[in-house]
C-alpha cells in the first residue's frame, strides 16, 4: 500500500521575538511500500518536523497521513532512552515477548557486555545505538531514522550502516531517512529527495535504485 503524505500547512508559532514560521505548505510525498527514501537539505528545513507528523507524533498541521504502516521504529535524533532502566531492559520495552532478543540486539550494535549499564554511563554514540537495536528489534513495517550514524566514529558509523542495510533488504520495511551525507543515502536508499525553501519543498526527487523493490 502507498504511504501519501499531505501537508496543506504546518506552522511554528511565534514565541518571544521570533515570528511564526511556515514549515510545510502544499506538501505532498508519495511513499510505495518497502521504499528506501533519504530525505536531504540544510539543518532547520524541517527534515524532523516531516518524520515526526509522518510517525503520528505531531498532529497540529493540517493534512493527512494516509496508508501508514502499522509498526514503527523511530530512531530519533536523540537517543531517548529511560533513564531508569538498562540498555538491556529499554530493548526488553519493545520486545517483551521475546525479551531474550535483547542482548542478541545490543551484540549486534557492538555493545556485548553493556547490557546492564544504564543510559547515563552510555556515550552518546553507545546510547545511539542502543536507540538503532531499539527501532529495528520491533521488525517495523515503517522505519524512521532520523540521522542514526551521527556521533559514531567512522568504523561504528560503517558497521552500523552495513547492518541497517542488512535489515532493510531482510524486513523491507517502508523507510524515511534523514540524513546529511549523500554517501548514506546513495548507500541505503532507493530514492533521494532534497528539500530547500521556506516554505520547504521537494527542489529534486532522484531514483538511486529503482529496481531495488523486485530484487
């Protein structure tokens, strides 16, 4: 099923000295199911803004999100893990069925051995990570990564990039992924698209890998 994403209008609304700010307007993005898209454009464009009201998470625009996948994994710009639980046990949230899968996750992310460690003792990038295992333990249907190789060495970044792929052409799950580095989304992605204006608008929509769905 198509993903149709419509934005008529999102604003930011004024506060103190600055002035309300139109983010989207007349925005509309067609997703095919299983699509790989990288989204592109300088910080402040309003790359998050799209992840979060494609996720559900922000419902003050008008629009609509129609054909959204059932099953989310969100990688977020932040980690936002508990604080109170464990690397371990913030996996064990997601997968309390099968919480045994945890510690096989967090090995996968490179973090055997930290499985009791909580959050704060984490670097960012060990937290990131953590947040990585977390989205793609559910086996989304729909996933959100939202710069998830940010604060990772060169190597970690290229490890974890390996193993994203490796689940998308596993899972297959409809993806958005923000990102900064063309290098990323020429590597992960079916499809780029660069946003640019204010309002922010689609300026190129470019095919990387058009065959890639019926691999």
């Amino acid at each position: 099923m198509t993903m149709r994403i419509l934005i008529q209008r999102k604003v930011f609304p004024a506060r103190a000295q600055a002035p309300a700010h139109i983010v989207f307007e007349r925005f509309s993005l067609d997703l095919a199911e299983g699509e790989i898209c990288a989204i592109v454009g300088p910080s402040g464009i309003g790359k998050t803004s799209l992840l979060h009201i494609v996720a559900g998470l922000d419902n003050d625009f008008s629009g609509s999100v129609e054909g959204r996948p059932r099953g989310i994994g969100y990688v977020f710009q932040q980690p936002r893990l508990l604080p109170w639980r464990t690397a371990r046990q913030n996996l064990q949230l997601v997968i309390p069925d099968c919480p045994e899968r945890a510690g096989d996750w967090l090995a996968q992310v490179g973090l055997a051995g930290s499985e009791n460690v909580y959050p704060q003792r984490l670097s960012l990038g060990m937290a990131r990570r953590v947040s990585l295992a977390r989205a793609l333990a559910v086996e989304p249907k729909l996933l959100l990564l939202d710069e998830p190789f940010s604060a990772l060495d060169e190597a970690t970044a290229k490890s974890m990039q390996d193993l994203v792929s490796a689940q998308l052409k596993r899972l297959r799950p409809t993806t958005l992924l923000v990102t900064h580095h063309w290098h990323e989304a020429a590597a992960l992605a079916d499809r780029v698209i660069t946003l640019d204006g204010s309002p922010a608008r689609i300026v190129d929509d470019r095919s990387i890998r058009p065959a890639r769905a019926a691999e």
